[in-house]
C-alpha cells in the first residue's frame, strides 16, 4: 500500500514538512488533520508527485516519483481542493477518468464505457449524466468529481478537503459515500477540516503541526490519547454515542 | 443540454459537411469576384484547360487562388494558434501576439529593413523567424521561472514592450523603414504566389494535426494542473508543444500575411459557440470558421472600393472587434462562460 518514509519539504528555507512517515492500511478510510498551515495540502502535493521533496513515497514497493504519469493515475487518483467548473457535461467529465487507460488513438472501448457508468451509477448521478457541470450545485457537482476519480479504477482515493463547499447534509451523504468506497477495496486518504466528521467517518487519523506528524494511527488510539483535543485546542463530548470536539 | 445539441450537430458528418460546403462557397467567391470578374464558365476553363494566354486563366492561377489558398490557410493557422494558446493558458484573451509573434516578427522584419535593405525578398522569413524565435525566449524564461500558466502572458507582455521600443527607435531612425513597415504590420495578402505557400501550409496542417492527436490531452487543461496531471497528463511537456505548435502556425502564416490580427482571438470563441468545449470540435470547428472568415474578408477588401484594396487585416480588425465586443456582451448576458 502507500507508504511515506521521512517524507520532508522545504521551500525558501521554511520547512513545510519534515520527516511525515506512515504507511496507509488497505481498505481504510484515512483523515489527515492538522491546522491551516500545517502541511496537509504540502503532503498531498507530495503523493501527487507535484512537490519535489525528501524522502520517499512507494506504492505496493514502488516508488511512485518514478511511475510514468499514466501509470501512477492507473494506481492512485487525486480530487484536489479546488477544482474547476468546466462548461462540459457530467458525463463527459466522467469519461475524462478514463484518460490514464487511453493511448493517442483516443479511442474509448466498452470496458471504459462500463466504468463510466458504473462510476455514474456508485455515485447516483445517473439522472445527471447529460446536464452541463456549472448547472449542479456545490455537492452535485463534488460527486460528479468523485464519479470521474471512480472512473480512473485507482485502488488509491487521495481527496483534499472534499467537502469544503457542501451544506451540512451532502457533506453527510459525500462521506458515507466515501465511507462505503472502503468497503469495496478502495484506500482512502482525506484531508478533514471538520475533527467531528473526521471521528465519526474514518479508521485511521494522522495529525500534522507544524510540518511535523505528531500522531498516526487508529481513530480509537488518537481518541484514547486526546491527541485531536491537545493539537486543535478543543474539547470533547460524547452525545447519544457520537463524539463532537468543540472550540 | 443546448450546448450539447448544438455540439452534436456541428461536429456530425452533417455539420462538417454542411461547413465544408461553406467553405467551398467561400472559395469560390473568392475566385470568382473581384476588380474583375470571372464568369463560371471561365473558371472551368481556366481550370481544366488551363489555357495560358487567356486572361481569365491568368488572373486564377497568378491572383485568385494563390489568394484564396493563402486566405485558407491564414484562417486555419491563426485560428489554430488561438485555440492552442486559450486552451494552454487557460485566458479567453490569449490570441497568438501574447507569446511575442507580433512584436517577434515586426522587430525582426525592421532590423532587416534598416541594415539590409536590398534583401527585402527575405521579410517574410525574417518575420517567420523573429516570431518563433521570441515565443521560444518567452516559452523558456517562463518554463525557468516555474509558474507556467500565468507567468507565460506575463512574459509575453515584457518581451513584446521591449521589442516594440526596439521597433519605434530603429523606425525614428529611418522614415522610408517605417513605411515599409507599416505596410507589412495591418497584414494583407495582395501578390502572394503559390511558391510562397507550399511551406507554410505544411507547417499549418503538421500543427493541425498534431494538435488534434493531442485534443483529448490539451482539452484535460480544462481541469486545472493538478486534475489534469492526476490523470497522467505531462501538463509541462504538453503546454510546450500546444505553444510550439501555436507559435509555428503562427509564424507560417505571418511569413506570407504579415500580422494579422483579431483571426487568432476571435475565431476560436466563435467555434466554441458552435462546437462546445472539447478542444477536437472547436480545433475543427475553428479551422472551417477561421478559413471562411479570412477568405470572405480578404475579398471584402478587394470588392468594396475597387479596384482599390483594403488590405485583409484592415477588414478583419473592422469586423473583428465589433464582432468581439457582441460576444462578449451576450457572454454577459448568459452570465455563463463561452
């Protein structure tokens, strides 16, 4: 799976990251924390192989730098933070997926057409397939992108923020679509701002400040170490079961 | 829904068809009509008989469609040019002057004016060469500097005031140089050969085609950097190329035209109205409307005031602006983006 060896950024003599390693679980959906500022969108950028950077990231033993673009797009797809909203329709954004399996001929054939439509189905946007992308709103149009990194048919899900712009229910119906996503083989690892959404949806937790990984591990052992309570500086509370950290 | 039916319709057979047809039209106005008119039964002669002392031959194989071919191809490489650059730098506003093929090509055509005089005959490869050499200076400092997307208009825009001042202080220098420059900068394409053109259409259609070998690539710059290379794109090496492509194109067309404008700008948001978003419809789409356009206003300028010519790049800033200025108003209108 991936895995971050002592992974480190600088950038005009800041650190932006230093020495982050953790090795994802299999079929795991995990949260990455941290403040604004602490290097999550760094590391992402890192995964992505958009950052150049110390240390190594590897997929299955391979280190992913390395990987042709095509190649590491077959194994591991990114929904960055801030996405465009192109004047296409959902469906042809959806096909844009299938971008790493298609060679210069440009030539889509049945296998890429089924998982488009399984992408489009996973994500209950079938009704939606033939409206144009500026005409959804913010969680339609977030599960439109999700659909497309569906297509790509990566075993690694990397989402940077992906509920930012979501209302309190499709933010709810986008992670249990995530949540659901690990269930059938997919790895997940989202960068959270929300710490109680982060609680309740994911297995694993990695916190970062400053640059630097001060937890990894389970939800359960960073529940236990009040690990989220003494980086953020907030409180926890257990109401009907479910546990809420507020300022 | 809209977008999607008139996408469907212009880039079917029928509607390739229907623009082909156009364009074969166009040509044929262009042939036919101007200072002096040839019927169509001359032109059949003079096509298939080709015989040399008839007037009508003469005035087809010398003027008309050497003419009517360079039109086609000014249409086609400015309005590819264009489609490359928006797509690559992701700005509406992008147009082939913004990478230095404008201010490239008229620096260099000034130096070979000022201290070569006699060798005018080489202006248009001079202007060839002024215009790719500036676009692979600006191309380069930008690719150094590490910031592709913007920083490539902000390049353009240093490069193309320094070398306008060069073109104003080499032009203060000799009045006979600005002249002739002058004559070359609104753009025309009175007295082109077919000898001049050979090369710059196979430097056109090589970048056409190799424009649309990588329209699925160039149309996942939609998606931002970060999308497009999650999705195996080689977004550095590809927006090389599409400027190369688009600089070359360019530059062949400057060759035998001379700068002319607006093609390049308003060509590309015309096909995007036409064809939708995706970069293989509207690089099609832009090369059938850019060839039409250029055709139907070079041959304004001939008929208007004749036999007196405005030359075609006076023509096409007249019609492109306004032109422009209503898309942009009705883009206002629909609150959405072309």
């Amino acid at each position: 799976m991936l895995q971050c060896n002592s992974v480190g950024v600088t950038l005009g003599g800041k650190e932006i990251l230093s020495n982050v390693s953790f090795t994802l679980r299999q079929s795991a959906f995990t949260a990455v924390l941290g403040k604004n500022g602490s290097g999550k969108s760094t590391l992402a950028a890192c995964i992505c192989a958009q950052q150049k950077h110390t240390g190594q990231i590897t997929l299955c033993g391979s280190d992913l730098a390395s990987l042709p673009p095509r190649a590491r797009a077959q194994r591991i797809a990114v929904l960055p933070q801030n996405v465009p909203t192109p004047n296409i329709t959902v469906r042809e954004l959806v096909s844009l997926g299938r971008n790493p399996y298609i060679g210069l001929s440009r030539r889509m054939g049945d296998e890429d057409f089924a998982a488009i439509d399984r992408a489009l189905t996973r994500t209950d946007l079938g009704a939606f397939a033939d409206r144009m992308l500026p005409t959804l709103s913010g969680g339609e149009r977030q599960r439109a992108y999700l659909a497309m990194i569906l297509a790509q048919d990566a075993d690694v899900l990397l989402l940077d923020e992906p509920t930012t712009y979501m209302d309190i229910r499709a933010e709810a119906e986008f992670l249990q679509l995530l949540r659901a996503l690990t269930a059938e083989g997919k790895t997940l690892l989202v960068i959270l701002h929300d710490l109680t959404l982060a609680a309740k949806y994911a297995d694993d937790v990695l916190i970062l400040e400053h640059g630097r990984q001060t937890f990894c591990g389970t939800k359960e052992e960073c529940l236990k170490k009040c690990a989220i309570e003494s980086t953020f500086s907030v409180r926890r509370i257990n109401v009907d079961g479910e546990v809420l950290f507020l300022a | 829904m809209k977008n999607e039916r008139k996408t469907f319709r212009i880039c079917s057979i029928g509607g390739i068809t229907l623009m082909a047809l156009m364009l074969f039209c166009a040509l044929l106005l262009g042939v036919v009509l101007g200072s002096t008119k040839v019927s169509l039964a001359e032109l059949w002669r003079g096509l298939f008989w080709k015989e040399e002392a008839h007037t009508a031959s003469i005035i087809l194989y010398y003027l008309r469609l050497p003419r009517v071919f360079a039109a086609l191809l000014a249409g086609v490489g400015l309005s590819v040019s264009g489609v490359l650059l928006q797509s690559v730098t992701g700005n509406e506003l992008a147009a082939p002057n913004i990478i230095g093929v404008n201010s490239g090509a008229g620096f260099c055509c000034i130096l070979l004016l000022t201290f070569f005089p006699k060798i005018s005959a080489a202006l248009p490869f001079a202007a060839a060469l002024g215009a790719f050499g500036t676009t692979l200076l600006i191309v380069s400092v930008a690719a150094k500097l590490n910031a592709f997307r913007g920083t490539v208009i902000l390049c353009g825009i240093a490069f193309t005031s320094v070398l306008n001042a060069g073109i104003s202080l080499l032009s203060l220098l000799d009045g006979d140089v600005l002249t002739a420059y002058n004559a070359f900068s609104v753009g025309g394409l009175s007295g082109v050969k077919f000898e001049q053109l050979w090369l710059p259409a196979a430097i056109i259609f090589t970048c056409l085609i190799l424009s649309l070998v990588l329209s699925r690539r160039i149309h996942l710059l939609c998606l931002g950097d970060a999308l497009a290379a999650s999705l195996g794109v080689r977004v550095r090496a590809l927006r090389l190329c599409c400027l190369l492509c688009a600089s070359a194109s360019a530059a062949a067309v400057v060759s035998f035209a001379g700068l002319l404008g607006f093609v390049g700008l308003v060509v590309p948001h015309i096909a995007r109205r036409l064809a939708g978003q995706r970069t293989s419809h509207v690089l099609i789409t832009s090369a059938f409307v850019g060839a039409i356009l250029v055709i139907l206003a070079d041959l304004l300028g001939r008929v208007l005031l004749a036999p007196t010519e405005i030359p075609v790049g006076v023509i096409m800033a007249l019609i492109g602006a306004p032109f422009f200025f209503i898309l942009l108003l009705q883009r206002r209108d629909q609150g959405a983006a072309m």
